[in-house]
C-alpha cells in the first residue's frame, strides 16, 4: 500500500508542477532517469517554494538525476507519510521544509536508518544532529530589518504579530523582530496570534484583531501570503490606510503591495539561492565532501525606496 501511495503522490506532483509555467517539463521527465532526490514542501501554495523547488531542480537536472516534489499541504502527518514512502525507494538524498520542526524528528531518525542524508531547506529541525546539513536565509536578521524598518517611519506603534511557532524560521522572523522592538518604549507588541503562514488562514485572524484592537496601527506578519491575507481583511473593513504592513519573503505579490502603498516592506529572500545552494550540497556530501553544518543566505529589506531592484 505504501509503494502504491508514493506512485499517487507522484503523479500529484507532475500535475502540480506542469500547472506552474516554466515547470511544465517536470512531467516529461521520467521518474527512474539518474539518481532519485526528493524533496518535501511544507506546501506549494507559496511562489516561494516553487521558486526554491526551481533552484534545486536546475541543479539535479543539470546532473542528470530526477528531483520528486512532494506537498504536504501544511499537514505534518501528510509530510510523514510523504517521506516514508520516498525513503522506502532509496533515494540518493532528500531536501526536507518541515511542517513542524520539532515533530519531524521520526522522519529524520527513519531517514538516518536508511542511510539517506537529509538537506534541510529554509526551516531548521530541531535535532540538527541527525541531518547533513541546514540551508536556510538569516531569520533573524529578516525580523531585525522590518523592525528597524519600522522605527524610522512608525512611532508610535501598536502592533499586532501574526505567527508561526511550529516553525523555526518564523520563531526566529519574530525573535529578532522582538529584539529591536524591545529597544523603542513607544512601540509595543500587544497580541500576537497564530496562522498558517497562508493568505487563507490569516484573514480571519485579521479580521478577528481588528474587533479586538481597533488602534493597531502595525502588522507583522510571518510571511508574504499571511501579509496579503492581512491586507484582504484591513481592506474590507476600511482600515488599510491606517495600518503599515510588514513581512518577510519578498514575493512578487508582496512587491506590487508595497509599489500600491498597501505594504510598507518585506525582508527579502532567495528561495532560488537556498535551493541551488541545498542540491550542490547534496552532491558535495555524496562525494564524500565535509560540507558546513549551517549555511545561512542572505536577507534584504525591500521598500518603495528600492523596489526597482527586486520588481519581477
């Protein structure tokens, strides 16, 4: 049943990627060409991932092996069983975005059994001693830059935080946010609520803070789709124009928010950077190659003073 399942997933993921443009030649490719390298998404429903998932791809293909994109659709045990199928087909090595950083620990120890290294990608694990390595941008620092980015040009603030705590990247997004914070007195935090990192999922959050707060004049939200669902329920109610809005990615979507005055920033990544730089790591470890346990990638605030630079 399980190898019957994995062939499923499979095919979910062909006709996912050859809905995605420039992905489309994904489903072309035969899945037993070369090394099989998976690689697990805590969901696709993020340009983010598919943009990561592009970089890692260029490199597999470039070495003639199959990369298996896998969508947990932000259900840890979806995940689970996701991998435990791939893993029985003995893959060269597996890219894991975990739902649930700490709950991912059964599948790393199963991984490890099986003798395939891990390359974890964007969300650090918890138990960084059973995977080959982290490839991930400084979270920190992107929480660091909005915050500062914020205390030039909105005080005195009161904020609200959208969320994620399952997550590692967004518990550090929010602990360096903090950080900076904490230095200005007339900026406070006064709730912080959590989502699911998706448009969907944050609107009624939104919409539940503004009920409740109605002199939030800031959002920090985790990521671009939880600021665009932030911006849908602010929107709606007549208060977009009272409210700066601010996250971390630096998605196209969240660009053209800023460009309309409907964002005041982001913290850019480079999903494409984590996913070439994660795959070249997977061949210098199968190699042989002593490589560094944790690699951190670059961040940079995006703003309407230098959105040239990042419009796509």
């Amino acid at each position: 049943m399980k190898t019957i399942r994995f062939f499923a997933v499979m095919m979910t993921v062909v006709a996912l990627m050859a809905g995605c443009g420039n992905n489309a030649k994904q489903g072309s490719k035969s899945p037993t060409k070369g090394k099989l390298i998976g690689i697990s998404f805590q969901h696709m429903n993020n340009p983010f991932f598919v943009e990561l998932a592009e970089g890692a791809r260029k490199v597999v293909e470039a070495h003639g092996d199959t990369l298996v994109v896998l969508d947990a659709q932000s259900s840890s045990l979806k995940q689970k069983n996701d991998l435990s199928d791939l893993i029985m087909q003995k893959p060269a090595a597996v890219m894991i975005n975990p739902v649930n950083w700490e709950g991912i620990k059964g599948t790393l120890i199963e991984a490890k059994r099986a003798n395939v290294p891990v390359i974890v990608v964007d969300a650090p694990v918890k138990d960084q001693s059973l995977v080959t390595c982290t490839v991930a941008s400084d979270n920190v620092k992107a929480g660091e830059l909005i915050a500062e980015e914020l205390a030039r040009t909105t005080r005195p603030a009161k904020i609200v935080v959208l969320a994620l705590s399952i997550n590692k990247a967004c518990i550090d997004r929010v602990e360096g946010f903090k950080k900076v914070i904490a230095k200005y007195p007339d900026m406070k935090i006064i709730d912080q609520q959590e989502c699911k990192g998706t448009i969907e999922s944050s609107r009624p959050v939104m919409r539940d803070l503004i009920g409740r707060y109605p002199d939030i004049n800031v959002v920090f939200a985790i990521n671009d789709p939880s600021a665009l669902g932030c911006i849908s329920a602010l929107e709606s109610a007549g208060k977009l124009k009272n409210v700066k809005i601010v996250a971390v990615d630096g998605a196209k979507e969240a660009v053209a928010a800023i460009r309309k005055g409907k964002m005041l920033a982001t913290s850019a990544q480079f999903p494409k950077e984590i996913g070439r730089i994660a795959a070249e790591k997977i061949y210098e470890s199968l190699a042989g190659k002593t490589i560094e346990k944790d690699i951190k990638v670059r961040v940079e605030l995006v703003t309407i003073n230098n959105i040239e630079k990042f419009a796509k």
